[in-house]
C-alpha cells in the first residue's frame, strides 16, 4: 500500500528528509505481521520519552512556581492517552495508518496514542530535537490551563478502573511544630512513590501524582 507521503507532512508540518522513517511511524504491527517490514513499536518507545522531555522543559520555563507534584499531575494530564488521542483527530492522519484489513485494529486500543508518539520520533531522528519539539508544541494538547483539582481521585480512579484495591498512604512528620514537613509514601500495584509538603495533604497529593505517573508509564510500556 502506498502510503501518501506528502499529504500526511502538509498536515504535520514537517518534510521529511528520510521517507522510509514517515513509512515506519505510519506502519501498525498487525500490518507488519502479515506483510512483513517495519513497524512503529520502536518508534512509540523512543517518542514516549521525547514527549515527556519536551512536556515536561516546557513546564519548568512556563511554570516557575509550580511545585513538583503540581508539575507531576499536570504532565500526566498532558500526554495521557485520551490527549494524544484527541491531538491525532486535530492532524487528521488517523486514516492513514498501514494495518491489516484481516487484523482491523479497535481505535478504542492504543494504536491512536502511539502514533502521535511514533510521528514524534520519526521527526525527532530526521530533524533533530528542536524540530520534535516545535511539533509537539504546536500539535499535542499542550496548556497551563489543565486542571489537576485532586491527584488522590484521580489516582483512586485509574485503580477502581482496573479493579484494584486502593492506595495505600503512610505519612511521617518531621520539624518543628510551627514549621512542620510531611512525607508520604503512596502504595499500589507493587509500586511506591514519595512526596512531601507543609501539610498532610499537600504531601498525599505529592505522592499520588508521581505514583499515578508511574504506574501510567509502566502500563504504557506493557501495551
């Protein structure tokens, strides 16, 4: 199938200078298997962790008072799958992914999200970083505005979604009593993560964001 080159880099904004990398980030694994080939599974791992540098540089120049958990959540929110999802439906290049018509692909899976993040590389390795990041940042639903009113919720969600217990919290106080620090240590999935703050709660939602992020991450690369 002829894949159509210069219709899909007039939508992203970028030319390529190698076409065969475009073909790769455009080619599903269900195509591959039954044509052979390339497909783009290297590609979403390497762009994953391009989106994340780009996202997350951008916060830290745009948001100098953020705190970390803040910046944790927000990011979360930024390149989770629904975000990437929507930011493919605005380029409109959705129809142009290779896969096999035997094998079609539920666009409720993760295929859609992987191909902002294969695109991402693709340009990455052709263009450079700055040419990665002009594309993000110009086509990724990338805002100050996204709302991350209670990162405990959001991480309860993502559990009950998926038929786990709850999380588990532990909080340690340390200081003086007029300036005391907390620490928490949130628990789930096998998986831990510390945050603290100047009160109980700002230390909770410390670490449910980051736990949140990384449990979000290792699902990612599972898929």
């Amino acid at each position: 199938m002829e894949l159509p080159v210069a219709e899909i880099e007039a939508k992203i904004g970028y030319t390529f200078r190698n076409k065969n990398l475009l073909k790769e980030a455009f080619t599903h694994a269900s195509y591959t298997s039954r044509y052979g080939g390339r497909n783009n599974e290297r590609l979403e791992y390497l762009g994953d962790s391009v989106l994340q540098l780009v996202v997350t540089e951008w916060q830290y120049r745009k948001s100098p008072k953020a705190s970390e958990g803040e910046l944790t959540a927000k990011r979360q929110k930024i390149v989770c799958k629904n975000a990437l999802d929507s930011a493919v439906d605005a380029l409109d290049i959705w129809q142009y992914l290779l896969k096999s018509g035997r094998t079609e692909y539920n666009v409720k899976g993760k295929a859609k999200s992987s191909l902002f993040e294969a695109v991402t590389a693709a340009i990455y390795l052709d263009g450079g970083y700055k040419a990665a990041k002009k594309f993000i940042l110009e086509h990724g639903n990338i805002s100050l505005d996204i709302k991350v009113d209670n990162p405990k919720g959001d991480l309860k969600e993502f559990l009950e979604k998926r038929s786990v217990e709850e999380p588990r919290y532990e909080v340690v106080k340390t200081g003086k009593d007029n300036s005391p620090v907390f620490h928490c240590t949130a628990r789930a999935l096998g998986e831990s993560a510390a945050g603290e703050g100047r009160t109980k709660r700002e230390a909770e939602a410390t670490a449910a964001a980051r736990l949140l992020w990384e449990l979000s991450k290792k699902e990612r690369e599972k898929k």
